[in-house]
C-alpha cells in the first residue's frame, strides 16, 4: 500500500487499540475495490477524547470508529448524529462532513444481521445482558426493538447497569430488570458485551452454572474467537457465537457511510479470519 498526500484516512479511536484487527479489515476492502484510502489506529486516553474528535476536521481525516470506552461520551461531540444513534445513546461512528461531525452507530444493525443468520428469532425471547457499557446499550436497545419480552441485565458498575436499565425502560414496554440468579436460569441468550474474556486469565463473566443446552451464547469478543465462555458453553450443550461476525456487519455499514460505496463483506471476513490466525 503506498500512502501519498491523496491518501483518504479513516481509523479507530479507543483505548486500547493494540488489539484490533479493524485495519486489516477495512485495508482489505479498500485495495479489493481499488479506493486509495487507509485505515490506522488511534490510541486516545479518555482525558483526551475531546481534542482528537475535535481534530479530525483540522487533520482532514474522513472519519472513525469510536470504541471502548469512548463511545458515549463521543456522542456529546457531535453536531449531528443518526436517528439510530439517538435512540442507543452512544456512537461507534464517525462521519466527517463540511457542515459538521456526524456520529452513527452500526453495532446494534450488525449484531442482530449476526443472529439472526442463526436463526434466532429474538421475538418473545427472555435475554441475559452482561455489560451495559457502550456495546452493551446498542445490544440492548436492538433487542428490545426486535421484540425481547425480557432483559435482564448485569455490570459491575452498578450505575451503569441501572442507567441502561431505566433507559430501556423508558423508550420500550418490556420487562427490563437486574439479572438475578433465578432470573439468568430462565432465558433463552445471554450476551457478554464486556471485554471479560479478551486477557487468558480473566475469570468468566458469569458462573457458569447458569449456563443451559437450550441456550443461546453470544460473545461479542472476537480476539480470542473462542473465549472461555463459549469453550464452557459448549461443554453443556449451548450453540454459540463469537463476536466476529457483529465485528464485520458493523465495519461494512461504517465502511459505506465513510465511502458511499457496498462494502465487500466477504473480503471483510475473509480478511478479519486471516489476521486473527496471526496473533
């Protein structure tokens, strides 16, 4: 890839980033279809998440992902953001325009495209939320647009858990509460939205009692594709999915806001494939 002053520049702001596999991705797509853009990391402190957001139009830089732990805080910096992104209350993208900085969010589109090539149907389902972060609200949200009858969610910061809870809450008429143990026993998908599981020693979000062959197990980690947790779910039985599938569908809708072009998805896949078996 050669970067010249032409070069169009796109990336992610998170922290950290070191893990990502994002610009292989995007890299992918971009020399498929023959764009002469490049996709870098941006390891941003939260202490300095203003300034680079703010900065992206001074740089001329086309647009971000926004990740951990940015993503809700992003959202206050934009002139403008998506209907989409109202509604979750949180931001996984950027979009730099003349007349502003637009902000979007493609992870509740691109989790639930990934469940439901499963074949699940979240309608009438009762689901078990771990994490109420920002990943954590966008799943939220979409399932109980998609029609959950129940979530029941867990954080460790309890703040967190009761603002998303009483967010929910008020915007759909579901039952939305704190996941208990007699609650987690009786559901159909439980979905970690934390990065518990990412580092070889963390311990599993949730006990793995709870865990059941009738249900659904959804990580949205994707480095390791195989986490503890989908390891011990499959021990009892549970179908499973890995968060890269969501990592894709999410990068091919923030891909077409950026360049007004249909992301090649299969290359997006095949690419996210490639460099996972590297690390």
């Amino acid at each position: 890839m050669k970067i010249t002053g032409k070069t169009k520049v796109v990336g992610l702001m998170g922290y950290p980033v070191s893990h990502t596999i994002s610009p292989a991705i995007h890299d992918a797509s971009f020399s498929h279809l023959g764009l002469d853009w490049v996709y870098l990391p941006f390891e941003v402190k939260p202490k300095y998440l203003k300034e680079a957001i703010f900065g992206l139009r001074p740089l001329g830089i086309a647009g971000v992902n926004i990740t951990i732990p940015h993503k809700m805080q992003a959202l206050t910096y934009m002139d403008e953001v998506s209907s989409e992104a109202e509604l979750i209350g949180a931001i996984n993208t950027v979009v730099v325009k003349e007349e502003g900085l637009f902000g979007d969010n493609t992870d509740g589109k691109g989790f639930i495209r990934s469940i439901k090539e499963t074949g699940f149907s979240v309608e009438g389902k009762k689901i078990a939320l771990i994490g109420a972060g920002g990943a954590g609200r966008a799943v939220g949200v979409s399932l109980a647009r998609e029609g959950a009858v129940a979530i029941y969610i867990s954080d460790a910061d309890k703040e967190r858990r009761d603002s998303l809870i009483g967010y929910i809450k008020d915007r759909f008429d579901i039952l939305v509460s704190e996941a208990t143990p007699n609650l987690l026993k009786d559901t159909d998908l439980l979905v970690n939205a934390t990065p518990c599981g990412m580092k070889e020693n963390d311990p599993l979000p949730i006990d793995a009692g709870f865990i059941h062959s009738n249900l659904l197990v959804y990580d949205l980690i994707y480095n390791p594709e195989k986490t503890r947790l989908l390891e011990e779910a499959e021990k009892k039985g549970a179908k499973t999915i890995s968060g890269l599938a969501m990592l894709v569908y999410q990068a091919g809708l923030s891909f077409s806001a950026w360049t007004g072009i249909m992301p090649p998805v299969d290359v997006m896949m095949n690419a996210a494939k490639s460099e996972l078996l590297k690390i």
